[in-house]
C-alpha cells in the first residue's frame, strides 16, 4: 500500500474536514472523483457521515458543556440572534439550511443542543440534511468539474490573477454572507 498517494490519505482528509462541516473538502472531493482519483460513491458517503457526525458532537456540546459553550457565544450575538431567527422562522428546515450558510453552521446545532430540542428528532433530520448537503455540494463540483478545471489552467497560466480571482471570490461571499445576515 502506497501510503502518499491521494487515494490512501484523500478518504482520511475528507472525513477528517467533513466533520467540521467543510463545503470546500466536499467539492474538491467531486473534482478529484470527477479527475479519476478517488470513487465519488465512497468519497460523498464518507463526507455524508462525518458531517452528520460532526453535527452531532455540535449537539452534544452544547446540551452538555453549557457554561463553557456560553463564554464561546458571547462573542457572536449578531450571528447567534441571526440563528435564533432562522430557526424561528423555519423550525426543522433550519438543519438543512445551516449546513449551506459559513459561520452559522456551527451554531445551529449548538443552540439545539442548549436549547429543549429533543436529541432523537436532531439526529433523524441532521441524518439526512447531512447527506443532502453533501449531494449537493459533490454532484455540483462533479458535474461543474470540466469549468473548474478550465478556470484553474486559466489561473495557472496567468499566476497573477490568481490574488484577484481570490479577492473577487472573497468579496463575494462576503456580501452574500452580509445580505443572507440582513
């Protein structure tokens, strides 16, 4: 066994960051199976569990580590007030919608957990959110794969756009972030 090849450790990477609910591992990982390098089966299976993994330990820290979950959240009223309306607004969709958003992925589950949201019904949802968001991430990047590629040789052939591609793509998100917060 080759132990430094993408194959070996490429399965170990994406449930080590599916479980910290990474969209990026997600969509790398449906261009590398779309590239040949890893099964896109196995690949979003093991993103799918991690993640529902991931957002279950969430839960649990915070039905079970409430003071020092509370140090943590005084930090972030505006993104906690921002998931308290979200899960107001929209109850259960809340979990699979939260998977979609940086930032209040974390929470949601967190607050769940501090809250009286029953343990058994988190689980059931959070079982197959997990698995929705990781389809649409992966199916997304396999079936985009052709463009990314195009787009990173463009990039690779002109190194200096790369920074202002990452700027433009930061900026982006930014405002996407600033306007789902509004």
């Amino acid at each position: 066994m080759d132990f430094s090849s993408l194959e070996t450790w490429g399965y170990l990477a994406i449930a080590f960051f599916s479980f910290g609910g990474s969209m990026l591992i997600v969509a790398t990982a449906g261009v590398f199976a779309y590239l040949g390098h890893i099964n896109l089966a196995y690949a979003l299976l093991v993103a799918a569990l991690f993640n529902f993994l991931g957002d279950n330990f969430l839960f649990y820290l915070g039905r079970y580590n409430k003071k020092e979950i509370h140090k943590y959240l005084e930090k972030h009223k505006r993104k906690l007030a921002f998931t308290r309306l979200l899960m107001k607004k929209y109850g259960v969709l809340a979990i699979f919608i939260q998977k979609f958003i940086y930032g209040v992925k974390t929470l949601i589950p967190i607050i769940m957990g501090l809250g009286k949201y029953d343990f058994k019904k988190f689980v059931f949802y959070n079982f197959f959110a997990s698995f929705f968001f990781v389809a649409v991430i992966g199916f997304t990047a396999y079936y985009s794969s052709d463009a990314i590629i195009k787009f990173y040789n463009f990039l690779k052939d002109k190194p200096y756009l790369a920074p202002l591609a990452l700027i433009v793509i930061a900026f982006a998100i930014w405002q996407y972030l600033k306007k789902v917060e509004k």
